[in-house]
C-alpha cells in the first residue's frame, strides 16, 4: 500500500457511520489530522478515527 491517497475518517460511536475528517494526502499527514480530531473530542465520546484509503465508489 502506498502511502499517497490516505484520508482520516471519523466513525461515530452511536451511529456506526464514518466522515472524512481530512483531504486525501499522505499517511503522515492524515495520521496528524486525525490525532488533532482526537484530542478535541469530549470526554468519554465513543467515536473512533482510522487513517485508511478511501473506498473507491
């Protein structure tokens, strides 16, 4: 897998369903996206974020 093309995605705890929380851009890049997202998230929030690439549509 390469690392160009990855995005970070946010999956909601309650829901099941996951955002995009960054652009398409390198694995380093959207690994920090998503740190940053964590961090801001509130205390005891059940969403998750994974750093992968996009499925194609």
């Amino acid at each position: 897998m390469s690392d160009e093309n990855v995005q970070a995605f946010r999956r909601s705890g309650q829901t099941g369903k996951t955002r995009s929380v960054s652009q398409p851009s390198s694995a380093e890049q959207a690994r920090h996206a998503a740190d940053a997202k964590r961090q801001k998230l509130p205390r005891g929030s059940s969403d998750t974020f994974e750093v992968r690439k996009p499925h194609k549509k």
